[in-house]
C-alpha cells in the first residue's frame, strides 16, 4: 500500500503533499516531546521559529514548493495546504485528537504550537491588518471558525 496523496495548484505550483509515514510521526513525536533549546538569555526559542524543524517537517510532507516560498502565500493559499495536508492524514489527525483526550501534557503541547504557529503567521504577514481594515471586517474575534 503507498502513501496517500493530493495535489493540489497554488500560487501557479502543482504542490503534492503526502501522508506521514509511521517513522515520520515518530520523528516529529520525539522533535515536539524533546525539550526546547534554552538560548544564551534564558529564553526558551518557539518550536515554529526552529527553522532546522520547519524544514525537515515541510520537506517530510510536502514536494513543489520550498518552505521559504509560504512567504509569498496569501492566508488562504496556505489555509489550502493545510486542508491537504489534513485530508490525507486524517487518521493521524484522529488518533492525535484521541491521545490528547487522554493526556493533559499534550493538550498543552497542542495549545503551544498553535501559539507559535498563530504568531509565525502574524510575524510573516505584517499587511494582513491592512487587508482587514480594508475588507471592513471589525469583529474578527466572532467572525473566526472554531
């Protein structure tokens, strides 16, 4: 049995993305579950501004565009390769959501990482504010999907 897989078209790239074998969950499972890097200044680094684990991840899953290429991605467009993503590792997904049910250490861990994800995305696209006083849009915080 192969991998599962969807392409998909964006930003003018046929973009593959695939399923996570079981020994890359296993990596990613012993890269979340490692301690953080502490640097000089006691500071603990965000797991998604680790750009050795960014990498290594996105080249795990994703074939037709390099990670340093979302820069350039609308929200939408990388909202696009998520869907993917999830789609086909839907069964990862459910187990994920069963061992956190069962594991309060990883629903904080969860909790963490979409804190990092969420301030990644606000670092990287600084416009994204104008593009919302623009569309009109002033109640963001209801308007969101859970």
């Amino acid at each position: 049995m192969s991998r599962l897989t969807k392409t998909i078209s964006v930003n003018n790239k046929n973009i593959t993305v695939q399923e996570l074998s079981v020994r890359d969950i296993k990596e990613i499972w012993k890269d979340l579950t490692t301690p953080p890097e502490v640097d000089d200044s006691g500071i603990i680094a965000p797991l998604f501004t680790n750009q050795e684990f960014l990498m290594t991840n996105w080249k795990r899953c994703v074939q037709g565009m390099d990670l340093t290429e979302i820069d350039d991605l609308t929200p939408s467009e990388l909202q696009e390769i998520y869907d993917a993503f999830k789609e086909v590792n839907q069964i990862f997904f459910d187990l994920a959501l069963k061992v956190e049910g069962e594991n309060p250490f990883i629903k904080g861990l969860r909790l963490a990482v979409q804190t990092d994800i969420l301030n990644w995305i606000h670092r990287s696209a600084p416009s994204l504010q104008q593009v919302i006083e623009e569309s009109g849009i002033t109640d963001t915080a209801s308007s969101l999907q859970p």
